[in-house]
C-alpha cells in the first residue's frame, strides 16, 4: 500500500466568506479576481512548501504542482484545487471554464512524473489521466463538493475537462 497524502486544510468551506467566495469566483468576474491573485498565491505556496495559500482560509485545499515543460523542459509550477483520496490527489483542468486545457494538463500529458508541495512537504508524483467516464464523473463530484464553482466551470465550456490521479511516484 502507497502512503497516505498528508490532509492540510485550513479554514472552512461552509463559513459565510466560504459560501460567499464560492458564490463569486463562480461568476466569470469572479474568476478573472482570482486569476489576478494566483501568482500572489504561488509564491506563498512556494515559500511555505504549501503550508498556506491565500484560499486557506476559506477552506479550499490548494497544492502546489510543479511540471516539467513539454516544449522547454524547464520547471512550471502551479496552484491548484485538489480533491484528497487518502493515497492518491485528483487534480481537475478546469482553466476556470476558459476555451483552452491549461498548459499544465499538456505538460503532465508529456511527462507525467511532476512534484506536488503539501502541508509542507515536497513529494514525487506521477500522474495517470483518468479517461473512464463513470470515474471522471465520480471525481468531478468530489470537486463539486469541494466548491459549486466547478459546475458552473464546466458549464463554460465545450471542452472536456481533464482530470488527473496523481500517487506517489
């Protein structure tokens, strides 16, 4: 058996400013405020090895996932939602409902080996896309949970959002 992921999440997602929040970045507005505070957010993730995250306190469970470029081979690094499995993170490529897959999705597509940073923790992973439809609902329902702004994400868009397994490597 692989070991557990750690489980760090802060704050709560059924606090009024949780509910509120939600409320907002499900709007497209609300999804462009977000944008703008996400290199604010990588940075703090970074140097806290994704202790905190600007969306802690709301409650919203936020990693940080580098990849390896597919065209440059450099490091990309990237915050984002997950959903825990105990010994397995899901990661969803939502692009906030945007036309495009976000490049992360290709990189990992690329190269599935990548490194999260978790509750202070920097862990090798591996990423596998998960392509069965009864799962990928199955998992797309943990993200709804997670936040309502997922469906309004996938509403957005024709595309289908691409979702990741990520298990240790």
């Amino acid at each position: 058996m692989t070991a557990q992921f750690p489980n760090r999440t802060w704050g709560s997602r059924t606090s009024l400013i949780s509910r509120a929040a939600v409320k907002f970045s499900s709007t497209k507005v609300g999804s462009r405020a977000i944008q703008c505070l996400i290199p604010w957010d990588r940075k703090l993730l970074q140097r806290t090895d994704g202790r905190y995250t600007m969306l802690g306190p709301i409650g919203a469970p936020t990693v940080l996932l580098t990849t390896i470029g597919r065209k440059s081979g450099a490091p990309r690094t990237s915050p984002l939602l997950y959903a825990h499995g105990g010994d397995v993170l899901y990661i969803i490529g939502s692009n906030f409902g945007g036309p495009n897959h976000p490049a992360w999705t290709l990189n990992l597509l690329a190269h599935p080996e990548a490194e999260v940073a978790l509750a202070g923790e920097r862990i090798p992973v591996r990423a596998k896309l998960i392509e069965d439809p009864a799962e990928k609902e199955r998992v797309f329902g943990l993200f709804t949970d997670i936040a309502s702004t997922y469906t309004a994400y996938r509403s957005r868009t024709t595309r289908d959002l691409r979702i990741f397994e990520l298990r240790r490597a």
